[in-house]
C-alpha cells in the first residue's frame, strides 16, 4: 500500500503575503480590440477605362500566376546602365512623382489592363517617375501577394520601365513602388 504525500501547508508565509496583496482585486471586464487599432478595408475604387491593347504591344507578357514576393519585401529593379545615385535617390523618394495609379481591389487581368494604359498614357505626356500602388496581399490568404508578385514581373517586361524600387512607408511602403520611366 502506498503512503499517502503529505500536503505542503498552503498557509506558509509566502502564499500568505501574496493572498494578502491581491485581496479585493477584480479581474478586469474583456472587451474587443481598442477603437482605432483595426485596420480599415480600403474602398475598391471603380475602375471606367477597357483595355484594347494587346499582350505583348509593348513588352507586357500574360499577367503573371505564380507569387514569388512576400508582403512586406521590398522590391527592386534597375536596367543596365542606370546609375546607383539615381536608384537611390528613387528610393528615399526625392524624385517627384508625376501621376500615381492604384490597383487595390483588382484581379490581375483588370489589374494588368489598367497598368498598360496607365504607362502608356505616363509615356504618352512624357513623365519620368510615378507611383504604382498595389497592396501588399494581406487579404490573398496563402497564395501570397498575387498584384503585388504581378506588377513586378509586369514592370520588369516593360520597356518603358527603367527602375523601380519599393516606395517610403509614408507613401504605401511595400504595397507601393516609385517607378522611374524612359526619357
């Protein structure tokens, strides 16, 4: 038979003194998340202008499938003979942007139409550098940041596009990328 264990006195001073501290203490009432700490949905905005471009007019391939970038990577791209000065320089944001597109909401396809109009009109007026904003894929669940993954193949197969870069996190960090455009 065993010997039952003897039970330490639960009125040692230690466990004593701590009863003695949190008497009269009330567990306090749970409530949700503090007002103002959520982030809010964006708005899809309405998108009016079709694409009559086609694929491969000027250098954008399909839109791409696969992700390949993180949420919260930052990209970067430059072509041969762009110098480090000016990529850096895209980069702290000291180049002015001229016109700025987001593509928060869209599928791909929508998403891919509506860049190639924007570079061509970008093209079009002669500006240098703009703002592409595409989200950085929190609500894409496990496939990863599809527009995010998208744009940058897309940009790298333009031949409008000379550098990009992830843009400040005042100005959307890396859901958004300055893009620099031929002269």
């Amino acid at each position: 038979m065993r010997k039952p264990v003897a039970k330490k006195d639960d009125d040692d001073g230690e466990a004593r003194d701590i009863r003695e501290a949190v008497r009269g203490v009330k567990p306090l009432k749970q409530s949700d998340a503090p007002a103002g700490l959520a982030k809010p949905r964006p708005k899809p905005r309405k998108r009016t202008e079709a694409s009559a471009m086609s694929a491969g007019s000027d250098g954008f391939g399909p839109p791409a499938i696969e992700s390949d970038a993180l949420p919260d990577e930052t990209l970067s791209f430059r072509r041969a003979g762009v110098q480090d000065q000016l990529l850096k320089r895209l980069r702290r944001g000291l180049i002015p942007e001229q016109a700025q597109i987001d593509l928060h909401g869209l599928t791909q396809t929508a998403a891919w139409d509506c860049l190639i109009q924007f570079i061509g009109r970008c093209r079009d007026q002669n500006l240098r550098c703009v703002r592409v904003i595409h989200g950085k894929g929190y609500r894409s669940g496990a496939r990863g940041p599809v527009l995010k993954s998208a744009v940058n193949t897309w940009l790298r197969r333009s031949h409008d596009v000379v550098a990009f870069t992830s843009a400040r996190p005042i100005d959307g960090g890396a859901g958004a990328l300055y893009v620099l455009l031929r002269a």
